[in-house]
C-alpha cells in the first residue's frame, strides 16, 4: 500500500501495505505468533484456511455490516474449539459448525465456538458466522466528495478482523474467497476475482457476487462501493497471446474522472505488459487487474482490484506491482514488510526508467536518497523491539525509500540487468502463492546469482544507516592510487563491505573499475600508463551514502619541464622544475585571469604557499605561459 507523500517531478502519489506473524529464522526472527502489535491466540495455528465466503449486506454512506461469513479449513491439531479474530464490537449472534448451531463466546476480539466434536488432524471443518456492527476501526471507512459517497476496506495490516471474521496470520493464505455484498440499487461493489453474477434481492437491492479462486492472503479480501461507472480495457502480454487480461476499472461515476484521466488510465495496460516482460507474467491473469477508486490518500494493492485515490503514475504503478510483490509473494512477517514495500517502490523507478527516460528514474532515486538519508540510524528490517507500530512498519523512509534503494544496490552488485531481472523473476517463481522473508529473498537471488549475499544482507537489510566516503587518488608513475576512507551515519553499523564502483574518466574515454573495501580506510593501487582526468564514485548512484568527498593529488604537466603536486585541502603546492625556470616570476590567476599572487622560485623544488586564497580553481602561469591548474577547497 502507499500512503501519500507529494512525490517530485509529475509523478502524484504513493502508499503502503502490512501484517503480523515472526518465524525463526537465524538470529533476526521471532517464533510463532505473539508480536507486540498484539498478542494473538496460539490456537490460531490450530487449524489452515482454505476458504472464505462472505455474504454481507453493506451501504456506501455508514460503516454498518450485517451478514455471514463461512470459513473453511482443515484441522492441523485436534480441534475442540475453533477460534477466529473478530473485533468486540461486532456482535455475533449465531455460530454453526458444519451447520449444527454451536456454542461461543466473544471477548478480547476473539472468537472461539465450541465443536460438537473433537476433529482430527486432516479434518475439514467448517464454521458459519453470523454477525452485524458498526465497524469504528480503520478496517473499514466512507467518505463523500462532489456528492458521491464512497465506502471502502483497507485491511492491512491487521484490519480485517475489523470488518470481517477471520485468522489473521500472513503465512496462512486462503485457497479462494467469495464475496457477496447486497447493496442499494444504484451502487456497484467491486471486488477480488471475477463477478460472477449481479442479483436482483427484493426489488430495491442487488447483490454482487465476486468469486477469486487464487491463493489470498487475509489483508488482501476488500470490498468497495460507490456509486461506479465501470471502464474496461485489455491488456495483452506476448507471453500469453492470443489471450488478454481484463483490467476493470471502476471510476466514480459522475466526477469526470474519466474524461479529465483516459489516458492515466489507460496507462495501466501499458504497465501490466511491461511488468509481465520484465518479472513474469501478471499472476491473476486467469481472472482480472482491477481498480476501485475510494476516498484516502494513495492506494492499497487489493489482490485483483486495487482501491485507490487517483490514477497518478507512479501509484499507479506501485499498486500494480504488488500483485507480483506481495500478493503473489506476500512478506511471511511485518518484520518483512520490505518484500512488499521495498519491491513495489523500486517498480516505480523500473516503470519510470521504461515509460520515462533515465533522467527521470535518476531523480526519483536521487529522492529515494533523501528519504532514506532522513533515517541514518535506520534499517530496511524491522527489528522484533521496533514492531511496536503500524508506523514503523510502514515507516515511508525505511520501509519504501531506503528499501527500494538497497534494491538498486543489489542490482548495482550483480551488474547484469538481465541476470538481475532472470533472478527476480526465479524468486517470484520460487514463493509464488506463498509468503518469503527477507533472507529467502537473498538466499534466492544468492542461490541463482552466485554471490554471497551475506555481507549484503547484513550492511543494508538487517544494518542500521549508510556510509560516507572520502577518496583521495593519485596517479604517479603509471601507478594509481585510490584510498577510500568511510564513516557511517549509525555506530551499530561502523563499516559496510559493499564494493564501489570507480569511473575512471581519460582525457578520450572512461572505465569503471568496482572497489572492494576491507576496511574503513582502503587503499588500492592500479598499474595505468594512461592519464586519468579525474574519477567519479558510484557514477550509477546504486549506493546511498552522504556527501562523497573526492580530492586528488593533482599532477600538472604541461610541459616536460615543469610539475605541480597538490591536494585541494592543503594549504600549499608543490613546484618541480629545470634549471631553466629558476629566478622566473611566476601567477596564480583566477579563473576570470585576474591576478591573485605572485612568486618567485630560488630552488628546482618549491612549496608555494597558498593559504590565503578562496576557495576556487586557479591558474599557474609564467612568462604569459599556463604551467598548470589547482583546485583549492
Ligand atoms: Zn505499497
């Protein structure tokens, strides 16, 4: 999901997604459900879902509810009870259990109906809720502009049992869903999956009945209801041809929406092919993309039908991702919430980069920078002691700016888009209808790259910050020296291993050589024949670092006979020269040739003083001849 933060250039929007449950794995993870967000019943793990079936009755003016949900599942333990999340203030009035009335209470948002048997493991069972309330958590809300009202679901992270009963662990997908909603005549519910039917119920009322037969995670179930005019388009990926996704779009039917947006709109037929290019085929095809406008700022990825605030670009494109970045393969904890988040936002800069061109990708990411700068003592991973909030874990700097970033970082590693875009598309492929953490990720993309991720992993998912550098190179008898000092933004994570690459600029061409440091202070040196102009650190921007500070020793020769040494930081230069220049008046001019100081050389070695001068570029003449530039800092 995303949350709206006004994005630079003509990109509009963006938001955010999550959820609750911790696995053990290595020293990061929590085991089995207790999560500070809050403390859910073990004996959710007691039994696995197979299936939703909602039939609610539902307005777009209130949030009230009414109706029944069926869920269907199979026992794992044996089963006495049978417990499911539902908020206190929805009243449940009846239960039944594989349809004979059963016994329940209802307290502290949990339900546990009482079986009228023990059922084993690989039993089915199934448990009939019947309910109604006035929903007042953010589960779901209405809203009304330009005189339509609008109603609409948003259940990430942990809202669905705000409007609906249900389990509400990540690594539990259902196997399908079908919703129902009864509505007022003049309303339209849009929904997960394909609408398989519309019924007339008692004259004034229609039910719509949606039906999505892909694995889905309980976040992603949502309902919107409007007031709706419904625009179809087609998208039509090479990989599936002849055959084309319906990509159903429900706008509010009397805002001009759709007349002031065709073309953004018409955008996301664009979007589902590049994507199904780039990372595979657009998973739901079977069924449809859909979207549903609402009320709120930004978007949520609802599996099959996004509900969003407007068809900007970039939301566009990051709601669209998540169906391959977090529907498909949804994070198997919140600690993970970068498997969601940090992938959808890196879409944005892909689809920017595709549909744009580079300059603009580059000042999204530049802005990523800033964002992710704004955290230095921050990371990508949610750490079990910070999962105190839906805030963190949706946290705009951390979670989507700098997650998308370290993915930019990890494509700068791998240095080969295709490799890079071949492994993504292996690791969709490998949790497709399933849910990964973080360390499957680089244990994937590790597994098919051939690279150790280790360090990666460690320096920019699991550690705090980013590094600074500071480079001071040196050419001097075909030798080049590159010394990289770093500091970092955060003292937990005092040094990070990640390689740089240096772009070697020549007076005629350039080459990038990548740097591997070992320590905070490095020193590599080249054998090179070749003049270097000056060189450039991380010219493709894939690591976020502060302010690089590069200063060189610069060797001037002009002429055979005469050489300046000098680092912009010092306050004096050095002078080489023949015999032939000795007792010579020499400048230093500045770049407009105004004349800042003069000398005279007594010695075929001599350091010249420059301490008064500003900051600037300066130039070293003699007899109306340049003998060579400085930098001063
Ligand atoms: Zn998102």
């Amino acid at each position: 999901m995303k949350k709206i933060i006004p994005l630079l250039l003509l990109l509009s929007i963006n938001i955010t997604a999550q959820q609750n449950r911790f696995q053990l794995v290595e020293q990061h993870k929590i085991p089995d459900i207790p999560s500070s967000l809050y403390q859910q019943s073990n004996d959710l793990n007691n039994y696995d879902i197979h299936f939703y079936h909602l039939d609610l009755k539902a307005t777009n003016t209130n949030t009230q509810l009414s109706g029944n949900v069926i869920i269907e599942a199979t026992a794992v333990n044996k089963l006495t009870t049978f417990t499911c999340e539902l908020m206190d203030y929805m009243t449940v009035s009846s239960i039944k259990i594989n349809n004979q009335d059963a016994t329940f209470t209802h307290s502290n948002n949990i339900i546990i109906a009482q079986c009228n048997k023990e059922y084993k493991p690989n039993e089915n069972i199934k448990v009939q809720i019947f309910y109604s309330g006035n929903v007042v958590g953010e589960g779901y809300s209405y809203g009304t502009q330009l005189g339509i009202s609008a109603s609409w679901t948003l259940s990430e992270s942990i809202h669905a049992r705000d409007w609906f009963p249900c389990k509400q662990i990540l690594t539990d997908k259902a196997d399908s869903v079908f919703i129902d909603v009864t509505v007022p005549n003049n309303l339209t519910v849009a929904s997960n999956g394909i609408l398989k039917n519309i019924v007339n119920v008692n004259g004034n009322t229609k039910k719509y009945c949606w039906e999505t037969k892909y694995p889905i995670n309980y976040y992603l179930i949502s309902m919107a209801i409007s007031e709706y005019s419904q625009y179809n388009i087609y998208a039509e990926p090479q990989s599936i041809s002849p055959e084309k996704i319906l990509i159903q779009n429900f706008i509010f039917s009397n805002s001009g929406y759709l007349n002031q947006n065709k073309e953004l709109i018409d955008k996301t037929k664009n979007l589902v092919e590049f994507f199904s290019e780039k990372i595979g085929i657009y998973p739901f095809y079977k069924e449809k993309y859909g979207n549903a406008m609402a009320y709120f700022g930004g978007g949520m990825e609802h599996q099959t039908m996004t509900t969003l605030a407007n068809f900007g670009f970039s939301l566009n494109a990051h709601e669209l991702a998540h169906q391959w970045f977090g529907n498909y393969v949804t994070c198997g904890s919140w600690q993970d919430i970068w498997i969601n988040e940090g992938f959808a936002s890196y879409c944005e800069y892909i689809a920017l980069q595709h549909f744009y061109d580079q300059q603009t990708a580059d000042g999204w990411m530049d802005s990523a920078h800033n964002y992710a700068k704004e955290k230095p003592n921050g990371s990508v991973y949610i750490p079990f002691e910070e999962l105190t909030s839906e805030n963190r874990i949706f946290d705009y700097q951390l979670s989507y700016k700098k997650g998308a970033v370290i993915i930019h970082t990890l494509r700068g590693l791998i240095n080969n888009d295709d490799l890079f875009f071949e492994a993504i598309r292996n690791y969709l492929n490998t949790y497709k209808n399933n849910t990964a953490i973080g360390d499957d990720f680089f244990t994937s993309i590790g597994d098919f790259t051939s690279l150790d991720l280790t360090n990666f992993k460690n320096d920019w998912y699991y550690g705090k910050g980013f590094p600074t550098y500071e480079v001071i190179w040196k050419q001097e008898d075909n030798k080049l020296s590159i010394t990289i000092n770093q500091t970092t933004s955060s003292t937990s994570k005092p040094f990070f291993t990640q390689p740089i690459q240096i772009k070697l600029n020549y007076s005629d061409n350039s080459k990038t050589v990548v740097f591997e440091p070992t320590s905070t202070s490095t020193t590599l040196i080249f054998d090179t024949s070749t003049k270097i102009n000056s060189i450039e650190i991380d010219p493709n921007n894939y690591i976020l670092k502060g302010k690089t500070a590069i200063t060189t020793d610069i060797i001037s020769e002009l002429n055979s006979e005469t050489r300046i040494i000098h680092s912009p930081k010092k306050n004096s230069f050095e002078l080489i020269t023949t015999d032939k220049y000795l007792n010579n008046n020499f400048s230093i001019n500045d770049i407009k040739g105004n004349i800042i100081k003069r000398f005279t050389i007594y010695d075929k070695h001599s350091e010249i003083d420059i301490s008064n001068l500003k900051q600037g570029l300066y130039i070293i003449s003699t007899k109306n001849r340049i003998i060579g530039k400085i930098v001063k800092l």
